[in-house]
C-alpha cells in the first residue's frame, strides 16, 4: 500500500527563552501507509507533539524531509493541501472550536476551502452522523460534555475528508467516558472508514489495539512494532519511565511470581482466557 | 453564578420577523431611527406606534419582556423627562422653587419621552428577534461593499463571533479561578471600593494569562483547519432575500415616507 506519510531524517531545532539552542526531534524516520492506525507514546517534552505538528506543516522541519501524500511540508505552495488531507484535532476541546454553534463550526473548515454551500451542508451532515452528535447540532458548544466537544472538533475535520486524522493527545483532558467516547470513535473512523490515524497519547491502555506502537524519548524513536511486541519489552519501557498496559502488567508479575501465562496478554479477556486455562 | 449572564437578548421563538434576513433588520432598524427622530408632532407617532406594535405582535415577542429591557435606562428616561420639563421657557404653569414648569416643558418632556420609549423599545427589538450569530453575518453582508476601501469586513465579523463563541468559556473560568483564589483566602466582597479593585487583581491576571494561551491554541486550530482570512470562504448558511424581507423593507420605507409628509 501506498505511504501517506513519509517522515526522513526529520530534525527540529528551535531556540529556547534563554536564547539556547534546543534540538526537539534528533534525525526521526517514520513512514506510516494509508489506512493504519498508529499510536505514539512518549513522555512530555519526548518530542511526539513536535513530530504531530510537522505532519500538519504547522512546524517545517530544520533538516529532512516530510511528506504527506506525496507532497512536500517545506513548500508553500502545499501547505492547504496539506492540512486538508492530513486533519488534526488538538488537547483542549475548548480551544479549537470557533463558531457557537456545533454544526455552524463543523462547517468552518469545508467554508475555509470554499466549498459551494449545498455541498457543505451534506458534508456536515454526514460528519455529525458520523460522530453521533447529529442531535446536538444545534447547542452552543459550552453546553457540551468534553467528550462531546472533542467529537464535534473530530467531525469539524472529517467534514474537510482527509485522508489522516492526526490526533495531539485528544483525551488528555477527558474522565473516563468521554476517553471512551473519543476512542470509539477514531476506531471506528479507521475501520469504517479507512482513515489514516495517527493518534498521539500518554494512555497506554489506547494503544493496544493499534496496528502499530511507537515510542518516543527525547526526541528519537525507541520502540517500533505491533503493540503486543512492544508491551512485552516491559522492562525496556520501565526503564524510560513508562507504563504498560495494566493487564501487562499484571501478566509479567504472574510470570515473575512463576506462574504459566503468556506475556504479551494486552486485554482483559485474553487474560481471562489464559486464567480460566490454569485453574 | 456568573454563567447565568446571557448577552445579548435573544429571544428565541419562530415568527415570521426572526425569519428576516438580517441584513433587512439591520436596515429597517436605521430607517425605522431616522423616521422616529423626523416626528414633529404626535399625529406622526401615531404610525410609529403603530408600525411598532404590529411588529411587536408579529414576532411573538412577550411585551413584559421587552419592558423589562426598559428598566436599566428608566434613569435616562426620568432624566431626560425632568430636564425639558424645567430648561424649556415659555408660558409658566406651575413654580417649584427656583424652578419654572412651562406648559411648551411639559409638552417637550412627553414628546421626548415617548421617543426615547419607542427607540429603546425598536432597537430591542433587533437584538430580540436575531440571534447573535445572524446578526454577525447581517453586518458583515452589509459591510461588504466597504471592503474596497479597506474596512475589514470578514475580519470584525469573525472577531465578533470568536468573541461570543468564547464569553461562557471564560465566564466559567472567571468562576472557577475566583472560587479557587476564595479557597485559599481571597476575599472579594468586602472592603471599600480601592480594596475591592485590589483584590480583583489576583483574578485578572490569571485570566488574562489564559486568554492569551487560548487566543495562541485557537490560531493554530484555526490554521490547521485551513483557515486563510475572507477570501475565497463560502458559508454553509447563504443570506437570502424572500418575499417577507421585502414586505418588510416596504412597510418600513412606507413608516419613513408617512412621517415626513406629515412634516409639511
């Protein structure tokens, strides 16, 4: 399949308050193919927003290259075709969202590209259907859960149809069930849709059913691979001061403490299966 | 506590008057100013009076609701109302004191009273039928033409809804910084007026400090979600012109040409 981004040797170096040189991303190579759904880990300050930002050429790179679709972040001339095809929803639901209206700010984005009026109107239908928000489309966005909200600013993007919906840590600010609103439905947009994710979070727990795992440290990419390989190399991940996921957890202290369980066991029920299986 | 404040006055209920266009109220608003300031006798305020309440009927608008809005300018009114009663000279019916009540003052007061009444009340009535939104685009049509000579109509029109898009966000954040800065002993409430001033300061700075980080984050969403000024935009929701809109701009127009016949 084709490469929808194609990150290399992407350097950043930007100067810090203190006027001191400070190189956020060191020489990163990525390519991601349409259709996959890939989830970056990382520490705060690990350099994962940073990467997310050139995606969207909100940053252009100090050195290397990025491509999205073939085309080129460092040239102007490409920068809205860019960000229409590679979409991204930020941290604060608060603060992306423009109208005050829902569907008046779905609309925002397809009007930026001028799209005819009729045109707009299907589009926003749709991308409210598409998050299940179509009841709401007429409430003031401040009377709106933060799950709902990060909903209406994920249809504000698919309303523009990209390809990629690049995610900046989309449910760092959400309780639990707007988290699991939110992830239900960019699993969905993947699966149903075949839209690219990228999603980028410091919850371990949301990367287990990605197709793949990357882990960032101070700006390099540390870890690659399916989340099972990844989670396994628990102590490797320990020792950068991240977590795995809990029921991870859990299976490498039943293996530590001698008992028969496989140790890339990354959801409930599979440890449920494997615990039913011992006694 | 502070997110029971509504700006603006809207009332929303469907009528054929917040139907409108409004860029059509905006006009029939002007027009409808310009009538009431050209009123020489009470013969003319007879139509605007009329004109009024059949708007009024017509847009299901609650009366009370509308005199409820009076109340914040009853001073104004009252004020207005006791200075040309006194400072007009003529025929003198009544002395208090050093002042003189002349029988042209006491025609003046009622004559200005009942304007003042009837703009406060055909203003509102703006505000009232038309929601904020609406009201932005109504003025970033009209200011359309202007564009050609430099007047950033797209620009103020987006300024004013990312303002009214972000007043209850930053309500509720005024909220929760004053009840955080009372948990740790602010006191906001007593004192004399520069205490009470003083005191505001531990409460605007964060705000303020956050507004700014908002307006930063807001850009770059704005950015990313290829926004690039007025040009080339379209909207979802064209402003279009029915038969109602020129219903209204008639009967308004014909409210002009009423009073200033009536003048000669």
């Amino acid at each position: 399949m084709e490469n929808i981004i194609e990150i290399k040797d992407l350097v950043y170096v930007y100067k810090s308050e203190e006027n001191e040189k400070v190189t956020a991303l060191k020489k990163i190579s990525l390519s991601i193919r349409q259709g996959e759904f890939v989830v970056v880990i990382g520490h705060n300050g690990s350099g994962k927003s940073t990467m997310a930002k050139h995606i969207n050429a909100l940053l252009l790179p100090s050195g290397g290259k990025v491509y999205v679709s073939g085309l080129d972040t460092a040239d102007e001339k490409n920068v809205w075709d860019i960000r229409q095809t590679a979409g991204m929803v930020f941290q604060n639901p608060d603060n992306q969202i423009v109208a005050t209206v829902v569907e008046e700010d779905i609309a925002f984005g397809p009007e930026n590209l001028g799209i005819p009026p009729k045109e707009i109107r299907i589009r926003v239908d749709e991308a409210l259907r598409s998050v299940g928000m179509t009841e709401h489309r007429k409430k003031g966005p401040h009377l709106l859960s933060g799950g709902q909200k990060q909903r209406i600013a994920i249809a504000g993007i698919i309303a523009m149809r990209p390809k990629c919906i690049i995610l900046d840590e989309p449910t760092a600010m959400l309780d639990p069930s707007g988290r699991r609103e939110v992830m239900d439905t960019i699993q969905r947009l993947n699966r149903e849709e075949g839209i690219t994710i990228v999603h980028i979070t410091h919850f371990m727990d949301e990367a287990v059913n990605a197709d793949r795992v990357i882990v960032m440290e101070n700006g390099n990419i540390v870890l690659e691979g399916k989340p099972r390989e990844v989670f396994t190399q628990v102590d490797t991940l320990k020792k950068l001061g991240l977590d795995v996921p809990q029921v991870t957890e859990l299976a490498h202290q039943l293996i530590k403490s001698g008992l028969n369980v496989p140790g890339d066991i990354l959801t409930v029920d599979e440890m449920v299966i494997h615990l039913c299986q011992l006694l | 506590m502070l997110r029971d404040i509504t700006i603006g006055q809207y009332y929303p209920v469907d009528s054929i008057i917040h139907r409108l266009d409004p860029r059509v109220k905006i006009v029939a608003t002007f027009v409808y100013i310009t009538a009431l300031f050209l009123v020489k006798n009470f013969v003319a305020y007879g139509y605007v009076l009329l004109f009024l309440t059949v708007s009024v009927l017509l847009s299901k608008v609650p009366f009370p609701f509308m005199v409820r809005g009076l109340k914040p300018l009853f001073l104004i009114i009252i004020l207005t109302f006791g200075i040309n009663i006194f400072m007009t000279k003529g025929e003198i019916i009544y002395q208090l004191g050093p002042l003189d009540v002349t029988k042209e003052g006491v025609i003046q007061a009622v004559f200005m009273g009942i304007r003042l009444i009837l703009l406060i009340i055909g203003t509102s009535m703006l505000t009232l039928t038309t929601s904020p939104i609406q009201l932005t685009d109504g003025i970033e049509k009209l200011l359309d033409p202007l564009k050609r000579f430099g007047v950033p109509a797209h620009e103020l029109a987006m300024m004013m809804t990312i303002a009214l898009r972000f007043i209850p966000t930053l309500l509720e954040e005024t909220d929760k910084i004053m009840k955080a800065q009372m948990a740790r002993g602010a006191d906001f409430e007593s004192g004399n007026i520069i205490n009470r001033a003083k005191s505001l300061v531990p409460l605007l700075v964060p705000l303020f400090i956050s507004a700014f980080r908002r307006a930063d984050e807001l850009a770059m969403a704005m950015e990313a979600r290829c926004y690039r000024g007025g040009e080339n935009r379209t909207r979802m929701k064209e402003l279009s012109f029915h038969g109602r809109d020129m219903a209204a701009f008639l009967l308004v127009t014909v409210l002009l040409v009423a009073v200033v016949i009536d003048r000669f």
